[in-house]
C-alpha cells in the first residue's frame, strides 16, 4: 500500500492554492506546485517549499511538459479576480481550457483523481435563488467577464466528458466567494477592496445601491471543502457547489468592515459595472450530503483574521 501520495496543484502559488499547498503538506504529501505567477506569489508558499514535501514549477501551464506522475491533480491555475482576468483574458481563458484539457489527459494516462476548481460565475446573473447545481445559469457568452465565465463552463465540459468518455475519475467544485489572508491587496475582490481602503481612511467603493447580494466563505473552510470533494470516495463525475450559504448584501458587508476596522470613512457610491451579478448565493445542501462539509468560521471571525493579515503587511 502507498505510503505517500505526490499531489500537483496548478496556481499553487496563489490565494486559495498556496493554502491548499500548506494543507496537502500537513497531510503528509509531496506537492508539486505549478504557476507562472501571474497572480500568485512565491511567498505564499514560503512555509511549504521551506519544509521539503513541496516544489514549485514557475512555467505556463498551458506550456510546460509534466514528467510527474502525481496521484491527484488540484487544476487551480486561473485568474480569478474581475480585474486580473480582464487584465489577462486570453491567459484566463487557456489555462481554464488547454491547461484543461492537458491536465485531463494527463490523469487519463497515470490514473490520477482530477478536480476542476469552476465557479460560481458559471450561474452568471442568476434567475434561480440560492443556485443549486442542477441550475443552467443566465451568462453573457461575449461580455466582459466571459472570458472566465464561459471558459469555466467549457473546463466543466471537459472534465466531464472525459468521466463519461474515458472513464477517467475526475470531478468539478464550483467556488464561490471566498476570502482571507494571502489575497493581493489590489487582487480587486470586493473584501480586500473594502479592508485595504478602510485600513487607508478612504471611503469604500460601493457599486451601484450595495444591495446586490454575495456569499463569503473563509479560505480554510474552502480548503477543506475541495480537499473532501477530492478525498471523498463516490465523487467521481459530481458537481459540487463549495460556498457560504450566509447572503448579505454588499452594504452590510461595507458596514460590517468600517465598524471592525474602526474607520469612520464611510462609502463612495459608483456606477454598477457590466454583467454585475444582482445575488449570488450557494445551495450546499449536495456538499452536506456528499461531503459532510459546511463552513465552520464565522464573517467575523474570519473578516478579523483578514484584517489582521493586512495590518501587518502595512508594517515597516
């Protein structure tokens, strides 16, 4: 029986993969990391390249030629953000389509147990409330943000094709907004928007009215959720909604931040960009079933770890 599995995780050096990184090494396995840094930081995986069980490849997934044979495939390499993956749309639709596809038949020929990490942008601006798997979606196939929304969708595809047509034993989570430490300070996402200009005194952008609706789920809880959807027998073939069913508007969220940061900046209302989700909001009830998993940390708790992290970046 094998001792010790090897793991590649694409994108390893970012937010969620170099956390899933520090996990999988905890677990005890060899992690090869790959990422060409576009979004991701050779600092966040410090601790898991310092303790000998983890590599990094800095290359182009979509380029590279892996000589691994790894036991499972964490395929992670994306920008994830709305201004990274506008910034780099072609990049952000190869490596969720080629990166696919060559990741895909990779597992095919060393047997490996492959996750796709999608997203909850696959439900575009939904009509159904909270969204289910089993939902299609309502997305702008040529907007601004199908780049990343329809080229998840084609790696979910695939990744599914490939179970059915090749058996292979692959499986899809659907990610929806998570947050914590490790996230840039100018990644764009709505937390470390809010946190970095309160921890400035400046206003908080808020778009639109703020009464657009969003779900935030700490980073260590998704960690836990991609790593049960990948170590939870049976899950071959599944879609899995990974998320925080609690819904707040982004006002509240805005509030929520300038009262534990303590700022008295208040918000700056601006336009609502295009193909903005009105509410975005998981049914987990498939991962409770299949997975046993829920999160466990509270917006509080983790909005205090995060603005924590950010105070110590801003130390000399």
């Amino acid at each position: 029986m094998k001792t010790q599995f090897t793991s590649l995780v694409t994108g390893g050096a970012g937010f969620i993969g170099s956390h899933l990184t520090d996990s999988l090494v905890r677990r005890g396995h060899q992690v090869i990391c790959a990422d060409n840094l576009i979004t991701g930081k050779k600092e966040n995986l410090t601790d898991a390249l310092s303790s000998g069980q983890a590599t990094l490849i800095e290359a182009d997934i979509t380029e590279i030629e892996l000589k691994v044979k790894p036991d499972f495939i964490f395929h992670l390499a994306s920008p994830a953000s709305v201004p990274d993956y506008q910034k780099w749309p072609l990049e952000t639709a190869r490596a969720n389509s080629v990166g696919t596809w060559r990741l895909l038949e990779l597992a095919d020929a060393c047997g490996a147990r492959f996750l796709f990490t999608s997203t909850s942008e696959v439900y575009g601006n939904p009509k159904e409330h909270p969204q289910k798997e089993s939902y299609w979606g309502n997305v702008n196939p040529v907007g601004i943000r199908s780049c990343y929304d329809e080229s998840k969708r084609f790696g979910e595809m695939l990744t599914l094709e490939y179970v059915r047509s090749k058996h292979a034993d692959g499986r899809v989570v659907r990610i929806f907004n998570t947050y914590g430490p490790r996230m840039r300070p100018d990644d764009g996402r709505v937390v470390s928007n809010f946190i970095n200009q309160s921890l400035a005194g400046l206003p908080l952008t808020v778009y639109g009215n703020g009464s657009q609706t969003r779900s935030f789920c700490y980073v260590d809880d998704m960690v836990r959720g991609i790593e049960a959807a990948m170590f939870t027998d049976q899950t071959t073939g599944e879609v899995i909604n990974l998320g925080n069913p609690q819904e707040l508007s982004v006002l509240s969220l805005a509030e929520k931040v300038l009262s534990l940061t303590g700022s008295g900046a208040g918000t700056a209302v601006k336009k609502l960009p295009e193909d903005d989700p009105e509410i975005r909001c998981p049914d987990i009830s498939k991962a409770g079933q299949l997975l046993s998993w829920k999160p466990e940390v509270t917006l509080e708790e983790g909005l205090r770890k995060t603005i924590a992290y950010y105070r110590s970046l801003m130390k000399p």
